[in-house]
C-alpha cells in the first residue's frame, strides 16, 4: 500500500489552518495553531494488516510533523490505538515535545482483533476530553482512522463528543479499485 492508496482528506482546524494531506503535498508548516488538543483515534483491528499498519503510523507521523508548537501549554497530541476494546498509547501529558511525540507513534504496536468503533470514540471523549480539570479553552479535535464499518454503534459515542464540543473527523483507509 501507498499514500497514493490514501483518500485525500482535508483537516481544518477551527484557528483557521488547512491541512491539506496528500502523496505530493507540499511542506506545511502550523506555526499560526497556538494550542490545541488533538486525539489520534486508530483503529488497530485485523483486516487493517501489519503492512498498512505501519503505513497509518507514517501517515499520522506526517500530520504531526506541522505543528511546531508541541508543548503543554500548546498544542497537545493524545493517540489510542483500539480494536474491541481501546488501548491508551499516550495521553496529553505524557509527552512534552514533537520529537517525543514522533518516537511513541513510531514505536506504537499493532493490535489486531475486532473494530469497535462506538468503544472508541467513548474512551476518547471520557478520558481525554471528560474531566472538566483537563479542560482547556482550545480547539478540540479526534481524528479517527478507521478501514470502514464499526462492529458496534457509534452513534451516542459521537454524539457525546459533540456536546463536549470536540470536532470529530474520520479518514478512511480503502484499499484501490481499478
Ligand atoms: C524533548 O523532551 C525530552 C524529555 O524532556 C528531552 O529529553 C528532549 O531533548 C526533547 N527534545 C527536543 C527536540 O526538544
């Protein structure tokens, strides 16, 4: 598989930034996002594969490389990896830099097992974005990569992250038709 492989998708971030991901993208640079909190929700289930899981894991490695300004009082990454249940790899705290950042995705392990999407999207809105000492006045953003259809219902589980005010998107990974 390829990043050609990859259905373009388009992240806009509500501080007016567009990222737009592509194989021949040019180079982008987020100096402008002053903070944000930002969650990785990956699907890690087994018709995703080793092979594409290693090509999800450069791919979320390519969106973080344009926020410069990875730090606590900035922009912060979360990443969950799940398949029937959710697995925390890193929360907000836990790191305090891009690099850091960079080295967790790049060493997370792949997991294998079912899709349950609506368990997925409920940890994410319960431990990352429920506590209401964790909240910050910043742009709330889950990024969900997912290979297609949740074995279970997603519906409330998005709704929940709605009300908390957390912008939900999803970036499909399709194997080509020619
Ligand atoms: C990132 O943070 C770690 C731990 O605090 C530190 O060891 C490392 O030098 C930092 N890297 C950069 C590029 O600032």
């Amino acid at each position: 598989m390829t990043m050609s492989m990859w259905l373009p998708f388009l992240v806009v971030i509500s501080a007016g930034v567009t990222i737009l991901t592509e194989a021949q993208a040019p180079k982008v640079i987020c100096k402008n996002v002053d903070a944000a909190d930002i969650v990785y929700l990956v699907d890690g289930s087994s018709s995703i594969g080793r092979v594409n899981f290693q090509e999800v894991k450069d791919f979320i490695e390519e969106t973080i490389r344009p926020f410069v300004n990875v730090r606590q009082n900035a922009v912060r990454f979360g990443l969950v990896q799940y398949s029937d249940d959710p697995r925390l790899e890193f929360t907000f705290r836990d790191h305090s830099n891009q690099s850091q950042v960079l080295t967790a995705v790049h060493n997370m392990r792949y997991k294998g097992g079912n899709t349950r999407t609506g368990v997925g999207l409920r940890y994410v809105a319960d431990n990352y974005f429920g506590s209401n000492k964790l909240k910050r006045n910043v742009p709330k953003i889950t990024i969900l990569i997912t290979d297609g259809k949740s074995q279970d219902n997603v519906g409330e589980s998005a709704a929940k992250l709605k009300s908390q005010d957390v912008k939900l998107f999803a970036v499909g990974m399709c194997q080509p038709r020619f």
